[in-house]
C-alpha cells in the first residue's frame, strides 16, 4: 500500500493525480501521520466497484444454488450479458 502525507496532494496536484493514474491502486493521505484518506484514480474506483457488484451477485448465486433454485442455461445468461455490455457503450 502506497502513503503519501496530504501536503502532497495540496503542493503538486497535478503530479499526485498522474502518480495514481499510474499506480492504480488505492492511496492512503497521511494527516498529522496518520492515516486519514485514501485516494484512487476514477478508473480504479469502476473497477472496484464492478468488482464488487460481481462478488455480490455469485454469492446470491451461490445461495440460490445451495436452495436448489433452477439455473438459467449458458447461453441464456451470455446472451443477456452481451445485451447489457452493448447497452453500456451506448
């Protein structure tokens, strides 16, 4: 894990923003030496979002399998998926 103290970001903001472009994982701002804030870029926020949204629909799925729901067939479920990743590029 990356920490910076928060004098970094008020001094040189164009620099701290291109450091966590660059970086891509979360940065931790320092206040008075402690931990105070953490800093991603916008790109690595998405991520971890659909990452976590992810996370949450298999454990739905899994809860759903456990109960002995009936499971959607392959191609079904592809097909829905690519319907919403051709919405979201609109």
């Amino acid at each position: 894990m990356y920490i910076k103290p928060s004098t970094t970001i008020r001094q040189d903001y164009n620099g701290f923003s291109k450091f966590c472009h660059e970086l891509d994982e979360p940065v931790v701002l320092t206040r008075n030496g402690e931990a105070d804030l953490v800093v991603m870029s916008h790109e690595a926020f998405r991520r971890m979002e659909a990452r976590n949204k992810l996370q949450s629909k298999l454990v739905v799925a899994e809860k759903q399998i456990a109960e002995g729901k009936q499971l959607i067939e392959h191609d079904k479920v592809m097909a829905r998926m690519r319907r919403k990743i051709d919405a979201a590029k609109e």
